[in-house]
C-alpha cells in the first residue's frame, strides 16, 4: 500500500477515493498498535527512514527559517563560511543544553537586531548535537555550549583556523566583541565600512567626494563619541545607514565636545547639531531617519524575519498517515503512563553518549579517559544489550583501555562506526519513546541519560558482580563532569554532588536512593524553565497516583537529611520508595515499545562482569580492581596478626638471656 500511495501521488493521480483509503488504512495500523507492543511494520519502518532523513534538514534545532538566524550544518558550513565577502558570527550550541534553549530568544533577537548589517556580517548557528556536525564541533575546538566565534571576511580553511572566540552572551556585550572585531578585520572587501574616526581637523569637503558610479551624499552625519570608557554607537549606527543612498556617516573622538549627534550639509556646507535624549544607537539612529525623512530621503527598512516558504495547500497523504501514527504512539505511550521504561530511550542514550558526546574533544586523556573507561565498564557490566551488542560495548571498552595515555577522538569516532557495522545490528532502535517530546529540542538525551543511571544504578544494587556502593555514581559523577555537553548543567550536577555528599554513600541501595532525590532536586530547581516540556512537567517523582506508599506524615527532621522531607507536611517513606525505584527500573520492566528489531532485545541479565577477561586479571585505568583489594585486604591482617603474637611472645619470654629463631617460629 505505501508503494501504491507513493507512485499515485508521485503520477498526481490522487482522488477522494485514495485518501479515503488510505485514512482507512492508517486507523487499522493505529487500532493494532495501540493493541500491543509488536515489531514494526512496513509502514512504521518507512516512518523511520522518514524521520531520519528528516533529521538531515539544515532548519532543525533550536532556529529555522523564520528566525534571523542562517542555519549551519556540515553539509553547507564551508559554502556559507569560508571565501565570503562578509564576515559571521557563529554560534554553536548544542539543542539539548539548558543554558542553549535559554539563549535561543537572545541569539535571535540579536539576529533581528543587527539584521541591516548582514552584508557585513551574518548571524549563523550550528547544532552540534547532531551526528553529522561532530567532526565539525570538533575541529572548531567546541568545549562548552554555546560557543561563540567570530569568523572573518575571506576567512580560509585549514590547521587551527577556528575564528576568533567571543566569550561574551548577553547580546549588548556581543554587539560590543563583535564591533571590535569588524574593526580589526585585514582583508577587507570592496564596500568595507570605514569605522576609522575623523581627526579633529577634517576637511568637510573630503565627506562628499564621489567614490563610485552612486550619486555623491548630499548629508554627512556625525557622531561624536566623548567617552573615557569607549562606545560602539558610531560604528553600529555606521552599519545601520551602510546602505542608504546620499549618505554617509563618521565617528569623531572630541574631547571638547560632549557626545552627540551634528549633520553637515553638502551644498552650503552647514553644520546643524540634531537633539538626542540619550546617546545609544537607537536613539541616534531615529534622529537620522527623522531628519531623513524631512527631507524626503526614505531609508531603506531590513525585514527581521526571513522570507517563509509557503505552505503548500495540497494535501499530503504520508503526513497524514504519519501524523496518525504518531498520535497512536503517543496515546499507547500516555495509556502505558509514566512508571514504564522503554528498551529503545537507553539505547538512544547510550548511542548519542558514544556516537557524539564523547568525540567532542581533539584528544581524550588523564582523568577524562578514566571517566570514559569507568562508564564503559558499568555499560559492560549492566546494560541490557542483546548479543552483538555486548560484543560491541566490550570491544570499544578494550580499545580504550588499549590507550595507555590518550586516545584520539577522531582515531575514536571511526573505530566504534567500524566495530558497529562490524557487530550489526547493535541497536535495536532508533528514536526516543518514553523520552520522546512535541518540541524540538526537549527532553530526549537528558531524559534518557537520567534513565539510564536510573536503571544501572538498580542494577547494581540487584545483582553481586561488584561490592563497590560507588560504582555507579562514580561512573556519572566523571561523565558528566567530563563529557556532557550542557557545560551549565554539569557545573549544576557537580555543585549538587558536593553538596550532597556523593562520596560518602555507603551502600548500594542508599547509591539508588541518592540519584533519585538528586534527580528531584534538578527537578525543583528547573520546574517552569524554558528547558521544561509542558506536556511532561518537572514533578518531585513519584507522584502519589504512582506510588501512594512513598509518602507519609513527617514525624522527624531526618537530621542531615532535608532532601527527603516534602512542602506539603509529608516525608519520603524510604523503603516504600527504594521498593518503586527497584520496580520501575527492574529489568523486566523495560518495554520494547518503538523497536524496530525486538528481538535484539536480550531476555535475561547476562553477568558480564564474572569471569570476562577484564574483570578477572585487569587493573582498572590506574585503580586496582576487586580481587587485588581483597587479596591485599587479607595479607595486611595476616602480618598484623603475626606481629602481634610475635611481639607478644618476646615480651612474655623477656627472661631469658639468649632467644633462639626457632623458638619463635616455633610458637607462630
């Protein structure tokens, strides 16, 4: 039936009857759906390819084509960057970054604001949070997001070419970073403004002379900057009127004249001061435009949107038939309700940790590898993976182990694509469900990555492959703080792990019950920030609809343990709550909802840190593993043993003149 659809609509041969029908054919396929969770069918492994061909579109992220902004991607970043006759300013971000979603509205108005410049320089964007901007992000040496580059006009690629940093955000500020930098630029081209300020004995005549075929200015306007401090408003009003015939403006920097605004008047050579109320940019702009005007001279308005394509008013059948199977899947998701979690969101995350966040860095080494070695270890240890799977998890563990000192990143990226099609299939899926949002942008990867320690953390503390209380949150604790790209959001988990006392959890299930009430207070603190999706509210989890048990009346201050007291009089029943985690992320509970191959899925937990060789005869990085604690352990009592009886027996036969060897052996 797709097929059919497809060369219909493609012949334009599509009536009343084919929609019918294929409305008709899309309820059946919701009806199954939502009935039970199956492998997919050809309809739905079509919606797949779909959507990954749609993730290639260059206006996804956090701007499109209605912004102000110039999307980047890797696929037209050296058309629209390099050998330009304009300078950019870029912006990398990543979508899944806190700090970056909040930024978005500067960055646009920013955008808006300055769009009149753009044949000086253009506002552009790129999204490094997907797969094909890696090597990109990489190159441009992005270690935070956003980042912030200045790239020149005519700029080159090549070895260490990655524009000039703009560490400033708030937009006044960049404005400011941005002007310096226009001011610095070498390689001008042609129609280059001229930012140099007037010497205080300018010749008038010098404003008016013809440069070109364009008609001569018939007003000179200047702007005088009397500022010990330094200001920007003459050149960022000398951007606004770059373009706008019959006039010209210029900077001076007289001490003996207040800051200000004068306009000379070619034909009599006139000088007239125009009143301002406050000297900034808009202000000294809007006196030009009036005066301008008054003289019938129109200025030339900058449209702050991009021209938006139009909509098509032709019905589509495969967006409609798409729509309802994502309608489908999201009713079967909110029947399924929030207690459920999905095999396919910690494959998602797991894939997006690997396959991205990890290859952001030119060289992976010192305590950053061991981060990466300990979470590759818990992965091997506890993840569900299927066969192939485990096999690929424990190969690109080996490799990085392999590196005594460094691994590189891009070495990195091409060997784990290589062992993935080498272990193929590894993934059973490819889109987020439970983790899954409306808004592009939400939820997804953070989502996933606090599932997925979720789920390790119970597994640990369900299974005896390792003794160590730690071993999980260590793994977090070095990911985030070297790996995850929302830079705010690790500095947050870091600060909130001190603060909490991560390091002295002493057991496995109090390391279950740490993540959770750590989890809720990230919870609290970002309840109704522009990071939160509003069809899945930040809750203090679980709700009493999922666990009624979880709470009751606070009877004690639980001392050092304010994290799990309530604001409506109610406390955390511990056990009742350490009993739903255990539940939640048990690893019968995870469902195969959204798999495009669900029998990857493995059926039981395999115990993959007995007996393989890693755990068995390795040193960890530069930390000892199990058996040599242990071992030691019981040597260091053994000596301290015999020591004592020895000091003992010497002490207690102290009479004697002459002490034999054998004696003393003798008596141990």
């Amino acid at each position: 039936p797709d097929g059919l659809v497809a060369d219909r609509q493609q012949s334009g041969d599509v009536d009343s009857k084919d929609y019918t029908f294929g409305l008709v054919l899309v309820s059946s396929c919701s009806i199954q759906l939502v009935a039970s969770s199956r492998l997919p069918s050809l309809y739905e492994k079509h919606l797949f390819k779909r959507q990954a061909e749609a993730s290639n579109d260059e206006n996804t992220g956090l701007y499109d084509e209605n912004d102000s902004v110039v999307s980047l991607n890797a696929a037209n970043f050296n058309e629209k960057v390099y050998q330009q006759p304009h300078a950019a300013l870029v912006e990398f971000y990543n979508s899944y970054c806190g700090f970056c979603r909040r930024y978005a509205p500067i960055w646009k108005q920013l955008a808006a604001d300055i769009l009149g410049w753009q044949n000086v320089v253009k506002v552009m964007a790129l999204d490094c949070s997907r797969d094909d901007n890696n090597a990109l992000c990489r190159a441009y040496e992005v270690m935070a997001y956003p980042t912030i580059r200045f790239i020149p006009p005519y700029y080159e690629e090549g070895p260490q070419k990655i524009g000039i940093a703009v560490t400033a955000h708030a937009e006044s500020d960049v404005i400011n970073a941005l002007i310096e930098n226009l001011h610095n630029v070498t390689n001008k081209p042609s129609k280059w403004p001229e930012f140099t300020p007037l010497e205080s004995n300018f010749e008038k005549a010098d404003l008016f002379v013809k440069n070109s075929d364009a008609e001569p200015p018939k007003y000179a306007y200047i702007v005088n900057e009397n500022d010990p401090n330094g200001t920007t408003v003459g050149s960022q009003v000398i951007l606004d009127f770059l373009d706008t015939p019959l006039v010209v403006i210029k900077r001076t920097r007289d001490t003996a004249e207040p800051s200000g605004l004068k306009v000379i008047i070619a034909e009599t050579m006139s000088e007239i001061k125009l009143p301002v109320d406050e000297f900034s940019r808009d202000k000294i702009s809007a006196a030009i435009r009036k005066h301008l005007n008054e003289h019938h001279i129109s200025v030339t308005e900058v449209s702050t949107k991009a021209a938006s394509k139009e909509a098509s008013s032709e019905p589509n059948i495969s967006e409609i038939m798409e729509k309802k199977q994502e309608d489908a899947l999201r009713s079967k998701i909110k029947e399924l309700g929030a207690g459920v979690i999905y095999q396919a969101d910690l494959e998602e995350a797991v894939k997006f940790a690997l396959f991205h966040e990890v290859v952001r860095f030119k060289t992976i080494d010192g305590e950053r590898l061991l981060a990466l070695q300990r979470f590759l270890n818990v992965l091997v240890r506890y993840f569900p993976f299927n066969d192939n799977g485990m096999k690929f998890l424990k190969e690109v563990r080996q490799y990085v182990l392999n590196a005594e000192k460094e691994v590189s990143a891009e070495n990195y990226a091409s060997q784990i694509k290589m062992l993935e099609q080498n272990r193929a299939p590894v993934f059973s899926s490819n889109r987020w469900i439970g983790c899954s949002s409306t808004k592009d942008g939400l939820r997804r990867y953070p989502c996933g990555l606090w599932t997925l320690f979720h789920y390790l953390t119970v597994q640990a503390a369900e299974s005896e492959i390792s003794t160590d209380p730690l071993e999980i949150l260590q793994a977090m604790h070095g990911f985030i703080k070297y790996f995850f790209g929302c830079s705010d959001c690790s500095n947050h988990f870091q600060q909130m792990a001190a603060r909490n006392k991560i390091w002295n959890v002493t057991s496995k299930d109090d390391a279950v019950l740490w993540l959770w009430s750590s989890h809720n207070e990230v919870n609290k603190r970002l309840s109704g920030d522009a990071t939160e999706d509003s069809d899945h509210p930040k809750i203090q989890f679980p709700t009493e609809a999922m666990c009624p048990k979880c709470r009751k009346p606070m009877l004690t201050n639980h001392h050092n343990h304010q994290q799990y007291t309530l604001q409506d009089g109610n406390e955390w029943n511990l056990l009742e709550v350490l009993r739903y985690l255990k539940q939640t992320y048990g690893f019968d509970n995870r469902n195969p909802l959204g798999l495009q191959e669900a029998s990857l899925v493995p059926q039981k937990l395999i115990s993959n840190g007995i007996g393989d060789d890693f755990h068995s005869n390795r040193t960890f990085g530069n930390v000892l593993n199990e058996m040599d604690i242990r071992m030691g352990a019981l040597l260091y009592v053994a000596c301290i043993v015999m020591l004592v009886i020895a000091v003992k027996m010497v002490v207690k036969r102290g009479y004697r003149k002459k002490m034999y060897t054998h004696d003393i052996l003798g008596k141990v």
